[in-house]
C-alpha cells in the first residue's frame, strides 16, 4: 500500500502541479516577456515535455487506483462515494488530456510548422481553455481524496 499510495500522490503532483505551474507561471511570464512569434513554440515545447509526464501519471493513477480500489478498498461495493467520485473525475480529466492532446495540441504543432501564428494562437487559447478545466477538476479531486470520508 504504501508504494501504490506514494506513486499515486507524485503522479497527482506531478499532473495537477504542472498545469498550475503551466497556468499561474509560466503562461503569465511568456505573455509578459515574448511576443507571439517566440512564445507560441515556447509554450509548445513546455507542453511537449510536460505532456511526456503526463503520459506516465495517466498510467500510474489508473494502475495505482485501481489496485488500491481493488486491494485495499474492497472493490467499487465496499468503497466510499468519495472513492467513487475520484475515479470519475480522474475519467473526465483523462477524457479532456486525451481529447488535448489528439485535437488541440497535435493541431497546434501543425500550425506552428507551418507558421500560422493566428491559427496557433486560437489553439493555444483552446489549450488553455481545457487545461483551465483539467486543473479546476484536480483540485476538486484533491478536495474529494483529502476529505471526501468527511464530507
């Protein structure tokens, strides 16, 4: 247990960490600091190495949840609504990262290698847009997995 729940944790670190870091830092600055034609693949590669990451916390939160879920909560009849409630989120983030990434994100390095600045700018806006959901749903899921039992 105590391996599946750190994995867990560092993975949700990692994912929802990374999108307010993505959205509270590093956004913020490149608008400050660079001009569309440098910031646009700028946030690109940022996302493309963030994404990699995401990948693997995609992966190690379905096999860690599940195993707990399974192993230690008893399967989906003994576990708490608030366990419920965080693999349904985790399904609507990953749904939302999936839909990013084949849509938005692979349209967007299309548009930047072709350099269509404003066709990439609307993607990138669209990106954020989702990110800006992804994050709200993991910090509701946080909520949920810290004090679900006491809601």
């Amino acid at each position: 247990m105590l391996v599946a729940i750190v994995l867990h944790l560092l993975a949700v670190v990692y994912w929802i960490g990374g999108m307010l870091v993505m959205l509270l830092v590093v956004r913020p600055a490149a608008v400050q600091l660079l001009e569309p034609p440098q910031r646009l693949p700028l946030l690109c590669a940022v996302l493309s190495r963030f994404f990699v990451g995401v990948w693997g916390a995609l992966v190690v939160l379905l096999g860690t949840g599940l195993w707990m879920l399974f192993r230690v909560f008893g399967g989906f009849a003994l576990a708490g609504i608030h366990i419920h409630a965080m693999l349904l989120l985790f399904l609507l983030m990953a749904g939302i990262f999936l839909y990013l990434f084949f849509r938005p994100y692979s349209a967007l390095k299309r548009a930047l290698k072709d350099k269509n600045l404003l066709l990439a700018g609307t993607l990138m806006g669209l990106i954020r847009t989702l990110v800006v959901i992804n994050a709200s749903l993991g910090v509701a899921t946080l909520i949920v997995a810290s004090a679900g039992r006491y809601l």
